[in-house]
C-alpha cells in the first residue's frame, strides 16, 4: 500500500469517529448550557484545558516509543519492540506516579491557601482537578498499548478505538450532566468510558501481537536510556503545543471569568471538525516522510507539501468564508440563545485554527523526517510568547483579541522558523504557493462572500425560516466558490473533476 493510502486510511477512519462526535456535540453544547449553565460550563472546559498540563508528566515518552517502534518495525525486530513495549510500561507507569503526586499537591493548595491566584477559585474545581488526574494517569497507563498500534502500521484501528473512547465518554458525561451531578462526577463519565476502551485496546494487542508481550525485562536500563533521550525534542514539542492550545483558554478565563469561555470554544470546535480532517491526514503521512526521507526521495515530499498547501488554503478559505457569514446566526440558533459569539470574538477563533493547522504541515513534515529539533524549539518558544501575548492582548483589549495575541505569536517563532527549517531539510526547494495563487483566492472569497450575505439579507424569518436563511445562504457561498475554484483552480481540483467525471461515466453506463 502506498504512503499515501495509508495515510488515507487511517485518516478516513477518524474522520467518520470525527464526524459522529461532530454530530454529538451538536446536541451536546446547548444541553451542557442547559443544564450546567454558561460559567459552570465554561469552568468545566477550563479544567480540562488545565488538565493538558498533567500530560507533562509524559515527558515526551510515548511519542519516543511511537517512533522506536516504527524504526523497528522496519527492521522486523520483534525482540526490540517487544522490549521497547516493556520498558515502556514501566516508565508510563513512573509517569502516572507522578501526576498522583502533582495532582494531591495543587489539592492540597487549593485546601490551604485559599484562593491560588493560578487557579480557579470555584468550589468545584478541587474535585474536578482529582478527576482530571486520573484521566490523565490512566491514558499514560495504556498509552503504550496505543503506541504499538501505531508504530506497527494499525493506525486504523487506533484512531478507531479513541474514537469509540471519545463517543462513549461524552454519551456517560450527558447521562450524568442530566442528573444535576457535580462537575467532578460529570467529568467522570468520560474516565469510565475511556477505561473501557483502554481495557478493550489492551485486550486487542495481547491477541493480534502477543509476540510484543513475551517474557522479559521491564526495566532494561540501555533501553530505558534510550527511550529517555529520543523523548527530549518530543517533549519540549509537546509543550509547546499544549503552551499553544490551552493559553486562550486561561487567559479568557482569568480575565473575563469562566464565564466567557464558551464564547471562544464553542466557535473553535466548530472549525476543528473540519479542519481536523487536514491535521489527520498530515499526522498519517509522518511514516510516509520518513519513509521518503531515507529513500532520499526529497521532490516527493516537495510535491506532497505543496500540494497539500494548495488544497488546504482552498479548503481553509472554503471554511472560512462561509463560516464568518453563517457562524453567529447558527451559534445564536443552536444553543437556543444561551450563548452569542461576536463577530471579532469568531476571527479570533478562524485565525487561531487556520494558523495551527497550517503549521501543522510543518510541523509533522519535519517530525516524519526526524528533523524536529529546531521545529520543537520553535513549538516552545512559540507557546511562550502565546502565554505572554495572549493574556496581554486579552486583559487590555478583551476576549475577542484573543487571536492577535496567538498571530503575533505566530509571527514571531514558530511562522517563520518552520518553513525555513523544512526548507532547508529539502534543500532548499520550493513549497509555497505563488502570489498568483492567493490573488486567486481573495477575490474567490470576496465573491462568494458578498453572494452569500446578498442572500442572507434579502431574507427574513424567526424559527425554521432562520434555519432555512442559513442553509440557502450557505449553498449559495458554496456554489459561488466551487465554480470559481474550477475555474481559477483547475489543477487543484483536477481530483474532484476525474471523480464527477468517472461518477457521470457510471450512471450512463447504468
């Protein structure tokens, strides 16, 4: 199978989970607000972007292992990943140790010294925060049974598992949201359904590999060491990434209350369904990179890139036009008007995603080519001046700055550091689009733009006709920008044009 369907594959599979939680959610989101209340909700989503820190107890382990094995695997060395798989165990194991021991310590303080000023002062927290712990200590638990999955080329069936940990998670979480429950015991639906699948995973591996959990040692010191030196860029990467995606959340949060959370997260897991389906599928091609990689085959990868550019800033400027015409009717709609995003408030959110799904490309292109020392810095540094920018922007602008503080950012590490490092990999080949290439794309996305709001002003209604306002709105903003990108793109959508092609084919031959 080529790197490419491989890729796909394992990328259609989390697309369809994407799209079912997708779907989820959108019942969800209003319930949540609800039943919990916009601060109460909002204080729930706080914690968990606070969680994102205990995963620094990871310390870059189980994407070290993720990549030992896969090195491995090429060589067909069954002994070193089964002893990787083993030692593995043992220092996620070390690791949860020591989220008990942070997680009792940020309780104890909260207990004693009332408030913390890096804390949320709500009740509530204390217990959400334990609970918040042991999700965290229990996914390191079995990342190594994950990590196996996807270093042996079973992508699929990873994605598809955390995919089912997710849909059965949020499903117990709403059960007992319903109930009036606490946070704590809410939260606690989604670690009961996580753990069922993490056993199933662990189930799974010792029957389809019971070659990787042969007698042994856990504790093999020269693969201890050797693990813990690979994890170092992994780990200074993965700050810099969760530095990236937690530091809106905190700063709307201490500036405006948890209150105003919601108003930022709301409009950003709307872009993330489709988007994700870009980050996905360039997180699948790391194999292929490295594979390229050591073939010395550098124009593939060349040509993969910048391909994927194109059609990402077509799709990107696809998402974004019609999610900047539609998305405040439709939040205002859907949450039966328990939350209103402004407009600023929802280019923040559009920046944000845009930017970190473009850097994303970047990003796994240089971990797929072992590269990712620089681009780990940048992660850092970038997440850094994201805490600094971020709560500057938001404590003397508002919550709706929150995107420039992320730019600035971005401008200043990560946006400029990426590309050359990966341009330097490739020798210095081309990879972005032409100036031509995104005059293109502007007036595409004017035009559809202004046919998009030209509809939705001719018309006027309350109830299904609003609904119906959004819906016409939006397919004539598609159907505009479709027809221009087949005319001004015709490359980039050769793709689209070979399947409606064949798909025309079929039904005369029919």
């Amino acid at each position: 199978m080529s790197r490419i369907k491989k890729a796909f594959k394992a990328t259609a599979v989390g697309q369809v989970f994407a799209m079912l939680a997708m779907l989820l959610s959108l019942v969800a989101v209003p319930l949540y607000l609800q039943w919990l209340g916009q601060e109460r909700y909002g204080l729930l989503l706080t914690g968990m972007a606070f969680g994102s820190y205990l995963m620094f107890a990871d310390g870059g382990l189980t994407w070290a292992s993720m990549l030992l094995i896969a090195e491995a695997s090429g060589r067909e060395d069954r002994v070193e990943i089964a002893s990787i798989v083993k030692c593995s165990l043992s220092l996620a194991g070390c690791s949860t140790l020591l989220v008990a021991v942070i997680v009792t310590g940020l309780v104890m303080s909260l207990k004693l010294m009332s408030p913390v000023a890096w804390l949320p002062s709500h009740p509530e927290f204390s217990g959400l925060l334990i609970v918040l712990g042991l999700s965290t200590g229990l996914n390191l638990l079995f990342s190594p049974f994950y990590n196996l999955l996807f270093g042996l080329q079973d992508a699929h069936l990873a994605t598809a598992y955390q995919g089912v940990g997710r849909l059965v998670g949020t499903v117990l979480m709403l059960v007992i949201a319903r109930q009036g429950c606490s946070l704590a015991w809410i939260f606690a639906g989604n670690v009961f359904g996580g753990l069922l699948v993490s056993l199933a995973v662990a189930w799974h591996c010792r029957r389809r590999h019971s070659w990787a959990f042969s007698h042994g040692s856990f504790w093999n010191g020269a693969q201890i060491r050797r693990q813990l030196r690979m994890s170092v860029k992994s780990f200074i990467m993965q700050i810099g990434s969760i530095l990236w995606g937690t530091a809106p959340v905190l700063a709307i949060s201490g500036a405006a209350g948890p209150q105003a959370v919601p108003a930022y997260t709301v409009p950003v897991a709307l872009l993330n369904a489709p988007f994700g389906l870009l980050t996905s599928f360039c997180a699948n091609l790391q194999a292929g990179y490295g594979e390229a990689m050591g073939r010395g085959d550098r124009e593939w990868i060349t040509k993969t890139i910048a391909a994927l550019l194109r059609k990402a800033a077509l799709l990107i400027g696809l998402l974004g036009t019609g999610y900047m015409l539609l998305a405040e009717a439709f939040i205002g709609l859907w949450t039966h008007g328990h939350l209103q995003s402004d407009p600023l408030m929802l280019l923040s959110a559009l920046v944000i995603v845009s930017m970190g799904t473009v850097l994303s490309f970047f990003r796994y292109a240089l971990t797929g080519i072992n590269r990712h020392r620089n681009a780990a810095l940048a992660d850092l540094i970038c997440g850094l001046l994201c805490f600094v920018f971020v709560f500057l922007s938001v404590r003397f602008y508002g919550p709706g700055w929150v995107g420039a503080g992320v730019a600035v950012a971005v401008i200043l590490s990560s946006g400029w550091m990426l590309p050359v490092e990966l341009s330097r990999a490739l020798q210095r080949r081309r990879i972005w689009p032409a100036w031509s290439f995104w005059a293109r794309l502007v007036v595409v996305m004017l035009m559809s733009g202004i046919a998009g709001w030209l509809s939705m002003k001719s018309m006027v209604g309350d109830g299904i006709l609003a609904w119906g306002r959004i819906l016409v709105s939006g397919s004539v903003c598609f159907g505009v920008y479709s027809s221009l990108s087949f005319w001004l793109f015709s490359e980039d959508v050769m793709p689209i044009k070979t399947a409606l092609a064949s798909y025309r084919k079929g039904l005369q031959v029919k």
